[in-house]
C-alpha cells in the first residue's frame, strides 16, 4: 500500500502500519494454533494405540481456550483435555501397577499427538505470518 505523507507524519504513519501488521499476525497465529490443537486433539480422539473399549476415553478429547491465558503479544494459549475421563491419561501414557504387582502396559497416545503438533508448527507459523502480510 503506497500511501503519500509528508516527512513529519511519517513516524505515525509508520507506527500505524506496524501495528496493523503485528495485529494481523497475531490474529492468524492464533487461528493457526487453534487449527493444530483440534487436530492434535482428533488425533487422540482416534483411539491410537491403546485399545479404546468401550470408546468413551478417545471421544472425550476437547481443546479450549485458557482464560486470563494471553500472552504479552496477544497469542491465545490452547488446551487439549479430556473431559470426563482426565484421571486415566497419565496411567495410559506412561503405564503404572495393577492390584496384583505386575505392570500395565503404556500406550504413549498424547507423545504421539504433541510430536505431530510440533512437526507442523514451523509451517504453520510461516503461513500465518504470510497470510498477514497479504
């Protein structure tokens, strides 16, 4: 955008601009962060690698908003939860003892999902800050 302004006005007009854009890219990172915790969380929600028997732990997963959870910069901070079934996460993740001394087995399903999410971030952090400068 080309835009004619004398020297005097150039430090607000430059201010302006800048703000525009730091709005914009913060808007699109947040849209961006919220697009890869509802995949993180469809991920879970598939059941994978445990054994989902009767399928009310995998149907569960749900991502939010924190409140009071805004960064310095504007960026929404994300959270995905299960919502019901929040007590057993930890002992499908990482296993623990049954009543009788033996071990569980663990089924590492939120490593799975949190290194998806981190593979993607890079890209979609740089699509976000190209879509706002559009």
């Amino acid at each position: 955008m080309v835009t004619n302004t004398s020297f005097e006005q150039l430090p607000e007009e430059l201010k302006k601009t800048l703000d525009t854009y730091s709005q914009n890219i913060t808007t699109e990172l947040n849209k961006a962060f919220k697009e890869l915790a509802e995949s993180g969380s469809d991920e879970l929600k598939q059941g994978k690698p445990y054994h989902n028997r009767t399928g009310q732990y995998a149907a569960d997963f749900a991502v939010t908003q924190r409140k009071n959870s805004t960064s310095v910069t504007g960026i929404e901070t994300q959270t995905i939860y299960n919502k019901k079934h929040y007590q057993i996460t930890h002992l499908l993740e990482f296993g623990h003892l049954t009543r009788n001394g033996k071990r569980a087995a663990a089924y590492p399903h939120w490593q799975t999902a949190l290194d998806n999410i981190n593979k993607n971030i890079d890209r979609a952090v740089q699509e976000a800050v190209s879509r706002a400068g559009s």
